[in-house]
C-alpha cells in the first residue's frame, strides 16, 4: 500500500539533504501515517483507515462521519 493519508490525501514530499559544504542529495519526506480503526455508528461496523497523525486530530474534533463524507467528496476515499 502507498504512503498516502486516506482522509486527507497527504504523501511523500521530495526535497534536498544540504550538507555542511551546501551540497545537495535528493531526499523524501514522507507522512507520519499510522493504521487505525475506527468505529462508525451509522454503518455499524468497524473501518480500519491508513491515517496521518493530523488527520487523526481532526478526526477527533469532527468526528469519523464527517471526515469519512469530506474525504469521498474529494476523492481520497472510495
């Protein structure tokens, strides 16, 4: 599976490492992603999700329903 947040479609970044001397060798910042499951009510039934941990926090304060909805209309989601 690719490293990419499910509800908020965040992925690997590409950057620099600079030496002291300023030399430059390309490098990959990739998502803080952690597996989770989640409960959801309406559905009755549990959905694990491939998260990143700032997601998770808005997961929290919005609830799995709405981010679940948000991340569909986007296309994040199937």
């Amino acid at each position: 599976m690719s490293r990419v947040c499910q509800l908020t479609g965040k992925s690997v970044m590409v950057g620099n490492n600079v030496s002291h001397s300023n030399r430059k060798t390309k490098r990959k910042f990739y998502p803080n992603l952690v597996t989770k499951k989640f409960f959801v009510p309406e559905e009755g039934k549990f959905v694990t999700l491939k998260i990143s941990t700032s997601a998770l926090r808005t997961v929290n304060k919005k609830g799995i329903t709405a981010c679940i909805k948000e991340a569909k209309e986007k296309g994040f989601l199937k």
